[in-house]
C-alpha cells in the first residue's frame, strides 16, 4: 500500500494549521484601527487560539488512540474552515466585534489543536526507515513554514489592493483550503493507532526524566516561535516604522521563508546532525536574534533578526518531536498530543506575555518604562521591552537540551524509558 496521498494530505493539514496560527496577527493593525482593541487584547486572541488548542490537545490524548484518526481529523478541518468564516462575519454581527473575533478563534483554534495532535503520529506511523523518522518529520513541519509563507504573502498583497475595509475577503478566501482537504481526509489511507497492549502508559511517560525535559523542551519551542512570528508584522510597522507590506515581507514572511529552509535541509542532511546538540545551537542562534531584533538602532537590521530567528527556531518543534519519538517508540498519539499541550501553552503565554509587557512599558513610570527608554526608540508601542524579555525563551531550550544530554546519557541504560514491552 503507498501512503504518498497520505502524506500531501497530511502537508496540507499543516498549511492549514499555518493559515489559523498566522491569518489573524496579520490583521491586527485592522483590528487595532477599526475595532480599537490594544495590544494586550491582541495579544489575549493568540493567548486565546493557543489555550485553546491546549485544552483541545488535553481531551484529544484520551481519545485519539481510541477512536482513530480519520474522524478526527475530518473534525479538525470542518471546524478550521468554519472559525475561518467566523473570523469574516462573526465582528459584524454581534453586539461587540472583539467578541466575534474571540468566538471565531475559539472554533478554529479547536481544529487547530486537532491537528497538531492528530497530523505528526500519522506521519510518524507511516512505513520509513527507523533513522529517516527525524527527516520525515522535520519535511512535514516544513510545510506549515511554507502556509505561513503564503498566508503572509498572499494576505499582505491582497489587503494592500483591496484595502482594510474589505478586509472579510481574507478568510473567506483561506477557508478554502481546510474546506478542500478535509475530503482528501475522508477517502486517503491511514495507520492503524497503537494498541492500548503496545502503548507506553502515560504514568510511565510522565516518570520519565528525559520526557519532562523533552515537555519543557516543547514550551519553550513554542514561546520562541511564536512570540517572534505572532508580534513580528506589528513590531515592524509601530516599533520600526516599516510600512505594513514591506514590514510583512520582510518580518513575518522571511522568519517563515527561512523556518521552512531549516526544516528541509534538516530533512535532506539531518541524519549527520546530533539532534540534542542541534537543538541547543538553535536556541543560541535564537537568543542572538531576538537580541538583534531589539538592541538595533537600525529598522533593516532589526527585521534581519527577526526574519533569521525563523532559521534558528526552525528545529525546534519537530526536533523535539523526534527526540521523544525515538526514546519512547511506543508513546502513541497520547505522547505527541502530551509534547502539543506543552508546545501550545508555550505558544499561547509567550505572545501574551510580549504584549502585556509592551502595554506595560508604554506607560507613563515604571521600572518597564525606564528600561524600555534605555532601548531604541520604537514609537512608544513598547515591543521591543515585550520582545526583550522574550529572549527568556530560547534560553529555556538551550538550558533544557543540555540537561537533556546529562540526564540522557546517564540513563541510557535503562530499557523501560526507551520501550515498553507489549503488557
């Protein structure tokens, strides 16, 4: 049997993924300027798709295993489709836009988080080698780097020729695509999920030393990804003073341009390459940018740094994924949907923390407030304080993959953390 349908069904689910994650910050100076809603409220709509997938991925670990994927995932693309046309409709027609806008999120937030659960065990279940398992899953996180490309693209040009009042056509246009997938989902072939008898039992994950390191691992990769992405378009326009389709362009888009090359050449060459080690190195190379980002004085060298922490964050999501993947062979959807509920909540407080700390610091006192007067001057929006103490994150990786490989070597002798024998 060939899964090549399988796996483009799977690619797309990511791009669907990409488009609910970045369609909305792109029109947040929309939401700021037509709905009056500040940064910290923007910044509570990514807090809010992420907790949201977080609970999401919580219920989805008791079931997945239980009932398969297909349904599941045909779910997820139903409901990413419909908070799509919510996000066009729901501000117009209910009393308070903000709330239509938080009841879009929520529903495709939900399909959202379906997905990051359901999509990386299909792939990783497919028949390939044990030592391609990295680079297959490295090519599949690729995809969502190349929808937020898209997204950026496509969305940033369209707005700037229909203008921010026809704005509604944006997602109608993007819920097409989970629209279009879900019945390549209905007929496509699918793995069989691991038996309950097979699947390490998630006390026994929980136990594990090198599992909670790979938990924080994941918390950490998603603060530092999204952080970046998520406040990256607005940064560009308020902090630096880049018009909003060169901004996007070279925020935003160029920060996914570069995840997706990291993604494939990691999937090309990734085999030569330690995964631990790789791991930490990106969470310096981040650090770096981030700090680059803020420090400059010059607006094309701050979007450098944010558009190369693409590059340096591009491994971190999927790296992790096949470091538990490979220690824990038998850990099931449950294990992936265990590393998402941590990947999202990173996902969903460091975009909040970044605004709420912006909206801080852009204050008349305060110890924010004078230090962000020490920064570069960035209009006032405070994003660079947010940003500045974003820089916690990388940290957190490159901190949690050294203790990874300490903690890893001293038990790898120890055969129950790798594999569970059938009970």
């Amino acid at each position: 049997m060939t899964f090549n349908s399988t796996r483009r069904a799977c690619y797309t689910g990511y791009i669907t993924q990409a488009i609910v994650n970045n369609l909305a910050p792109l029109l947040f100076i929309v939401f700021q300027t037509r709905y009056a809603v500040p940064l910290e409220m923007l910044g509570r709509l990514v807090l809010l798709n992420f907790a949201t997938q977080l609970l999401t991925d919580i219920v989805a670990v008791k079931v997945v295993d239980r009932v398969g994927y297909r349904g599941l995932l045909v779910l997820a693309h139903i409901l990413a489709a419909l908070g799509l046309v919510m996000l066009a409709v729901a501000p117009a027609v209910l009393p308070s836009p903000y709330v239509g806008l938080s009841c879009a999120v929520i529903v495709y937030a939900v399909g959202g988080g379906l997905l990051e659960v359901l999509v990386s065990p299909v792939v990783d279940a497919l028949p390939s080698p044990q030592e391609g398992k990295a680079a297959q899953m490295s090519l599949l996180h690729s995809f969502y780097c190349w929808g937020q490309v898209g997204v950026v693209a496509v969305t940033t040009v369209l707005l700037a020729q229909i203008g921010q009042a026809s704005w509604q056509v944006l997602p109608l246009i993007w819920a097409l695509v989970p629209l279009v997938n879900l019945f390549a989902f209905l007929r496509v072939p699918l793995p069989a999920t691991v038996p309950d008898e097979h699947r390490t039992p998630l006390r026994a994950l929980f136990g594990a030393p090198t599992f909670a390191l790979a938990m924080v691992l994941m918390l950490g990769a998603g603060a530092a990804e999204l952080t970046m992405s998520q406040w990256s378009s607005l940064f560009a326009e308020q902090g630096l003073g880049v018009s909003k389709v060169w901004g996007d362009l070279a925020g935003p888009c160029l920060f996914a341009v570069l995840m997706g090359i990291g993604r494939i050449a990691y999937g090309l060459w990734g085999e030569r390459v330690p995964l631990v080690p790789a791991l930490a190195g990106c969470g310096v190379l981040a650090t770096v940018c981030y700090l680059v980002a803020v420090l400059s004085q010059h607006p094309v060298i701050s979007l450098v740094g944010c558009a190369v922490c693409g590059l340096a964050v591009s491994l971190l999501w999927p790296g992790t994924f096949s470091l538990a993947a490979a220690r824990f062979p038998f850990g099931g959807a449950a294990m992936f949907g265990i590393l998402a509920v941590f990947g999202d909540a990173g996902g969903a407080g460091g975009p909040w923390i970044a605004g709420a700390v912006a909206d801080v610091s852009a204050g008349t006192n305060g110890v924010l407030h004078d230090l962000a007067g020490v920064l570069p001057d960035d209009d006032g929006s405070g994003l660079r304080i947010g940003l500045l103490v974003g820089t916690a994150f990388p940290l957190t990786i490159v901190v949690a993959a050294l203790l990874y490989a300490v903690v890893a070597r001293r038990r790898v002798a120890e055969p129950a953390e790798v594999a569970v024998e059938p009970r």
